[in-house]
C-alpha cells in the first residue's frame, strides 16, 4: 500500500514542481495543503480486502499542474507503472473534500485508486502511513499534510504541520520542519527562562556520487550528488550549564523531489560501525529495529546502561534527538518528459543500495564531517561543565566543613533551619541540589534562536535581570 501512495506522491511533487518552473516560482513557507484520504470498501473480495486511497492538493505549491494539458497524459503513464494489486479507484464522496477545500480552495490535484490488501491490518496501515507522511513533512513543511483514515468502522484524523524554515540547496529549495519532535519544558531554576523549540540546520558539503556500473546498465546516467543536512533538536544554546546527551540519531534518505525513499540500506544499518563516534561522545548507538514498514530510514540508539545514567542525572540531562537528512540530487541533460523523471526516480531508489556501497568511503569521510561540525559546540560545551563540576565539589566542601566545623549552635542551628533540612548530611545533599539546579537554570544569549523566542524589550529585560543573578 505505501508503495502506491508514494508513487501518487512522486507524480504530483514531479508535476508541482514542471508547473512551478516556467513560472520561475520558488516554494513558500506556507503554499497550501496535501489530502490523504484511505477508505475500506463493502463487499471486499474474499480473498483479501480493497482499500481506496485519495490523493488530493491544492493551493499554490501546485497551482502551476495543467491538468487540461498534461494531467491525463500523466495519468495515463502513472497506471502503467503502478503494481497489479493497485487499480483506478473510485472517487471519494464529496463532502470528504468540502472541508479541506474550504481551506484550500480548488483542488489542482486528484487521483483515487484501490489498493488490494491480503490482510488488512488498520494499526499497520495507520502507523505506516503516518510515517511516511511525517518524513514527507520534514521537508515540504511549507505544505500542510491531512491524512483521514477510515476503516473497519473507525475514523481517525491527523494534521502534519510544523515550524518551516527555507533551506537552500545546491539545485533547489527545500521549506524544512525545523520544530522540535518532543515539546520539553526548560529546566527548574530560580527564573523562568526561554526554551527554543526549534532546530538549526547544519548544512553539509556536497560530495558528488559515483554511479556503479550495474546502475548504468540499468539506464540510471547523468550527475548524482548528495548533499546532507543535521538538525540537533531540542536546542540548549541558551542553556550552556544545562547537562544534554544525545540518545538518537536519524538518518533519512530524500530522492531528488525530496520524496522519501523507502528502499531498505544495509550499508546505513552498518554504519555505527564505521563512523568516529567515540571521538563525538556518541559510543554505545547501535540500530534500532522498526517495528513499521522497510525503509532507507535508519536509528540508532543509545544503549541501556548510558541512557541510566543519564537519568540519574541532576536535572536530568536533556535527550536530544540528531536528525541527519541525506538529499539526493540528480541531473541528466537527456531528461525531458515526466516520465523519463518518473523512470529515473525509480531506478534511483531501485540501486539505492548500490550507489551508497559504491561510494563508501566518500560517505563515511563526509558523515563524519558533517558530525564533527554539528556536535563542536556539544563538546565545547561537555569541557566547560567539567571544569564547573569541579569548581562546585570544592564549593561544596568548603560549606560543608565550615558549617560541620562551626562550634556556634546557633549557626549551625540557622544553617540547617534556612536549608529545611535536619543534620549536616542532609545538608550537603541539598546545597548539591540547589547549586546544581541554579547553575543549570543559567541562560545566555544567543543569536541563532534568540530572536525566534522574544522580541526586541523582553530581550534587554531577560540580559538585565541575568546580569544581576548569581
């Protein structure tokens, strides 16, 4: 099934974007709405069930499809190229599209079709296509997603929207979600302060592709190149004591119409291996198996025992999750027609695998810079708490000794009442937790996100009220 929306999804991106390029229009952080309607069929065959599937667009990302010049003609190549179990559908009942062309207006776009399932699992089918269609969010964040599910007598909707950020890359423009995947609160200290949602981009270096002879043979020519992108999320730059750790690492593969790929890669399964980790503090990932359908989408976690200690942290240390996206991008001067884009797009994913094997070396040597430029300030960052760390054990000792030493009463006395505690071991456990809670709450300014959280006089009151804090 997700195969055949994909396929639905690369004909009308190839299409957007033919329609987009006479015109000479770039995307927009919000250019309009994406439609994914799934239905099941009374009556289903005994032998397996039918699922319908509506694919609908509208406003003006897709504005520039003819649909009088050229939709038929590319509908017609499309149903050659779908899978047996796949057919032209009926259409949906027109009151499923009313809402989302309230908003929208006209639909430019829309193709129905049925989709014979062996066995029709509405769990696996939900959580399928919502992965899909959240990795296609990633990076058309400027298109808002709506996917309806109704089946076996359930209904289910989902919005997928984000915090778009235009991203130019070497051919193209990519409108990122740049928000935060897990929505966390800013530690507990004395002032409550900014907390950024959003990730930066880290834009990589382009490294041109070598394609394998078997991917020639197969008619796959011109130039591919590859250019990726890390995004570390949530930020911390405004925390700069706060303890962070990165517990997962994402890799996703876009072809050229940033479509994600859904072709599996051993070579991205084995990369933990092959990549500097320890050097970055990120010993201990190994993949993550998916419980959801094959793709090139590869996890690595942390293992068990770091992510322990991490908890045990005070405040805990902040998961932070890097999101490393590998856009591919080909060029063949001998591609006119929407179907040689199509063909090509396809082979691309058919010899996935072959095309990373075959560059191998380049990959690794660019991941690790890419990895290294990304996480500099994390290390930067581990070096200055180390030192504090150090800094607060002697703190800590001297308060100690000096109230444990006191032969005042009433000092000592004092001492304990102000800190609510009963006896000096209590004592040096909560001046531990205050220290320790304070120094993390500390905020700096920064540049990068600043300006995304505050505007222009809470920012002079937040560096004022900061200056005068311990």
């Amino acid at each position: 099934m997700l195969q055949s929306i994909q396929n639905v999804l690369r004909l009308l991106m190839l299409l957007a974007r033919q329609g987009r390029e006479p015109l000479k229009r770039s995307l927009a952080v919000n250019s309009g709405g994406l439609l994914v309607l799934l239905w099941s069929t009374p009556g289903n065959p005994p032998s397996g069930q039918v699922v319908n599937c509506t694919v609908a667009a509208a406003g003006p990302w897709c504005s520039g499809i003819s649909v009088e010049d050229k939709h038929g003609l590319c509908v017609s190549e499309f149903w050659q190229r779908l899978a047996p179990s796949s057919s032209p559908g009926p259409a949906p009942d027109p009151e499923e599209l009313c809402a989302f062309t309230e908003i929208y207006g006209t639909l430019h776009f829309l193709i129905s079709l049925q989709i014979s399932e062996i066995r029709l699992d509405k769990c696996a089918v939900r959580s399928q296509t919502e992965g899909f269609l959240h990795r296609l969010n990633l990076t058309n964040a400027g298109v808002n997603i709506y996917l309806t599910i109704k089946l076996k007598g359930e209904i289910y909707h989902r919005i997928f929207s984000g915090k778009a950020e235009r991203l130019a890359l070497k051919d193209q423009t990519v409108i990122m979600d740049v928000s935060s995947p897990i929505i966390q609160q800013p530690p507990v200290s004395a002032l409550p302060g900014p907390w950024c949602q959003r990730g930066h981009p880290v834009s990589g270096v382009g490294l041109p592709l070598l394609i394998p002879p078997e991917a020639m043979e197969g008619g796959l020519y011109g130039e591919l190149n590859l250019l990726p992108v890390s995004v570390l999320t949530p930020c911390v730059l405004w925390y700069p004591n706060l303890a962070t750790r990165v517990t997962t690492i994402q890799m996703l593969l876009y072809s050229p119409i940033n479509l994600p790929l859904l072709a599996p890669s051993a070579f991205l399964w084995q990369l933990p291996t092959c990549l500097a980790l320890e050097e970055l503090g990120l010993s201990g990932l190994t993949c993550t198996p998916s419980a959801g359908p094959p793709s090139s989408d590869i996890v690595y976690s942390l293992d068990r025992v770091q992510c322990e200690e991490t908890e045990q942290e005070f405040p805990p240390a902040v998961k932070q999750t890097l999101s490393v996206f590998l856009f591919l991008q080909h060029t063949d001067p001998f591609l006119s027609q929407l179907s040689d884009y199509m063909a090509s797009e396809v082979l691309l994913e058919l010899h996935l695998e072959d095309v990373l094997r075959y560059n191998r070396e380049a990959l690794i040597t660019a991941l690790n810079s890419l990895l290294q430029n990304t996480l500099k300030d994390q290390q930067q960052r581990l070096k200055a708490q180390e030192k504090m760390r150090s800094a607060q054990a002697v703190m800590l000792s001297s308060l100690g000794s000096v109230v444990s030493s006191s032969s005042n009463v009433e000092f000592r006395d004092a001492c304990l009442d102000r800190m609510m505690v009963q006896d000096t071991y209590e004592l040096s456990a909560s001046l531990r937790e205050s220290l320790q809670r304070t120094t993390a709450g500390r905020t700096v300014s920064s540049s990068r996100c600043y300006s995304e959280q505050m505007d222009t006089a809470t920012r002079l009151s937040w560096r004022h009220t900061n200056r005068n804090e311990i």
